[in-house]
C-alpha cells in the first residue's frame, strides 16, 4: 500500500472523473479540482452514471458505491490542493495550460508530492520545465475511460527520478493496473498505434472504400476482437510472418501518410461537433444517446476486463 494521505485529480472532465473513481474504490480519498464549477457538477453525473453499471455488474454493492462517492470531494480552489501527496492533472491537453497549471501547483504543495500528468502525448519532458522539483514529476497516462481499462503508460521525462518512476508504477500495480515504461516519445506508444488507425480509418472513408459504420464494423468484429487477447507481433508470429511481409509490400506504398487532420474529422471539429461530450460526433448522441452509449461502453469493458484478466 502506497503512503499517500491525500490523493488529488486536476481537471474534472472526461478523464478526471473516472480517475477519482478509481482511487476511490482503492479506499483513497480524493479532491477533484477543477476551475469550472459546471465541470465539477459534470464530473459528480458522470461518477452517478458510471456508478450504476458497476452496481449492476455486482462489481460494487449500493452501500459500497455510497461510500466510494463520499471518498470524492470536489473544489474549484486550488489552495485546497496543498497537502496533495499525489496528484494526477487530467486538464485540457494545451503545453500553454499545462504549464500555467504546473508553474503554480508545484509551488504550492509539498517538495515531496508524487506529481503526474495524464497527457495524452505531449512531451513530459517539456511540461516539466514549469515544475518545481521536476524530478518528482513523470508521466500516467490512463485510457479512457480510466476506472476500467488496464493499461498505463508510465512515462521517465528526462527530470523524473527512478525514484519516482517506481513509486508510479508500483501504485498502477496496487490499483489492479497493467503499467507499461516508455519512452518520452511525441503520443507515446498507445496514440501513436491509435492515430495510425485514425488516419486510416479515415482515409478509407474518404476514400469511399468504407462508411464509417463499415470501418467501426471491421475493428470490432477481426481487429479488436483479436487484439483483445493478442498484440501486433503475436498476431504476425500466429499468422506467419512472410504472409505479413508480403501484405506490407503491396499494401504500405497505398496507405495514408497525411500529415495534418483531415476528412470527416476535420469537417466535426471545425463544427463543434466533439462526439459525446457535444451531443454529435461522428454519430448522433441526443435525446439521451449519450447516456446510453456510456452505459454501454462501461457495461461491455467490464465483461472484457473480467473474461480476459480476472484470473490474473
Ligand atoms: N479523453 C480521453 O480519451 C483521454 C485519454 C487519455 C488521456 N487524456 C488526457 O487527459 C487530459 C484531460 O482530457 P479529458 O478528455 O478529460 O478533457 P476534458 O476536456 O473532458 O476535461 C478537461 C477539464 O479540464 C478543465 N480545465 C481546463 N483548464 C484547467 C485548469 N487550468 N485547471 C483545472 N482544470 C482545468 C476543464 O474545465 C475540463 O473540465 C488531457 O491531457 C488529455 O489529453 C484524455
């Protein structure tokens, strides 16, 4: 069991409130900050949401929820940050922000705290220039949504002690995680292989080679059903690797190298359309479709999560 007293989460959006479900249930107490008062009343439907899936899993009885949401207090007053032993940032994913953020926390809380950032890619190593005492500063990065999928990547900037790299991801093994060293590469590793299948996803339906639905289709019924249990080298070892070879002869020169966003998630973007979170995406998600497919999504994950890695 870690030492930490008092765990914090800043940002309370997508990803913060499922972070501090996970502490919680973990028997942490949590802050959750954020500087918007409408995200911190979000953040509480969205841990009310989240919360009626694992009770109708049986993953937490109603008292033990009742009682893992009273581990979770929310504040839009930084201050009340300062006796932070750890804390996670999972604020907006901007170096500029990042580093207002960081510039004022670090000063604030102990020397001694364990400080994360959950950025989804940018360089831990650049983030940390705001820190003080970069050397208790690393990398977590969680999938979304958190309070379920295993893996996090555990990310040395060229400050982060080793120190604090094995107090990181010896606490991802006490929360039941998978963690996974790498390198502080641009996205990683996670959004380096998820942005390849991206652009061409998108590229296909450009393209007209597929709909949408028609890609989403592919992954989940071939794709992603085997990568459930298998990474890319043992798909390839279990395939034969000169059949592999071979497809990537013919296929690589036809792939999609664009450099910036484009096609259908450009066209969204460049109209607020944000997917769940703005009520459209590339999907249409009102009239209470946003709830739905959160349920949903929470429901399936943690029939994977069990079938695949409860015997672990
Ligand atoms: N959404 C994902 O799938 C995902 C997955 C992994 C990592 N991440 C990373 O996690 C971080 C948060 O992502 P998200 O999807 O939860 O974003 P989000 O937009 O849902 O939430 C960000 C929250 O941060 C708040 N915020 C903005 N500036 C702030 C500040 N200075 N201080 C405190 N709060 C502030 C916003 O009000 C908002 O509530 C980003 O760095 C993102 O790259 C996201």
């Amino acid at each position: 069991m870690s030492n930490f007293k008092h765990i914090s989460v800043a940002g309370a959006g997508t990803m913060g409130a499922s972070l501090a479900q996970t502490f919680a249930l973990f028997g942490y107490d949590v802050k959750v900050f954020d500087i918007y008062e409408t995200a911190l009343e979000k953040a509480k439907r969205l841990v009310d949401l989240n919360q009626e899936t694992w009770i109708k899993q049986g993953i937490v009885t109603q008292i033990q929820s009742d009682a893992l949401k009273h581990k979770i207090s929310y504040t839009n007053d930084l201050q009340e940050l300062k006796d932070s032993d750890f804390l996670i940032e999972a604020i907006l994913e901007n170096l500029e922000v990042k580093h207002k953020f960081w510039r004022e926390l670090s000063a604030l809380v102990r020397s001694d705290a364990i400080l994360c950032s959950n950025t989804s890619g940018l360089s831990i190593t650049a983030i940390a220039e705001a820190v003080e005492h970069p050397e208790r500063f690393a990398g977590m990065h969680w999938m979304n949504p958190p309070h379920i999928i295993p893996l996090i990547e555990v990310i040395q900037g060229k400050k982060t002690s080793d120190e604090t790299i094995q107090v990181v991801y010896d606490f991802c093994l006490e929360l039941k995680k998978k963690p996974v060293k790498v390198k502080d590469a641009p996205s990683f590793v996670l959004n380096r292989i998820q942005q390849a299948i991206l652009r061409e996803a998108l590229y296909i339906v450009q393209e007209g080679i597929a709909t949408p639905e028609g890609v989403d289709d592919v992954m989940k019924y071939a794709l992603g059903f085997r990568y459930a249990a298998f990474g890319p080298f043992e798909i390839c070892d279990l395939g034969g690797l000169d059949i592999h070879n071979n497809i990537s002869k013919y296929t690589f020169p036809d792939l999609c190298d664009a450099k910036e966003p484009f096609g259908l998630i450009k066209d969204c973007v460049d109209n607020n359309n944000l997917g769940v979170k703005t009520g459209k995406g590339f999907y249409d998600y009102s009239n209470g479709r946003d709830a739905e497919v959160i349920r949903y999504r929470d429901t399936m994950f943690t029939k994977l999560a069990k079938t695949l890695f409860e015997e672990e």
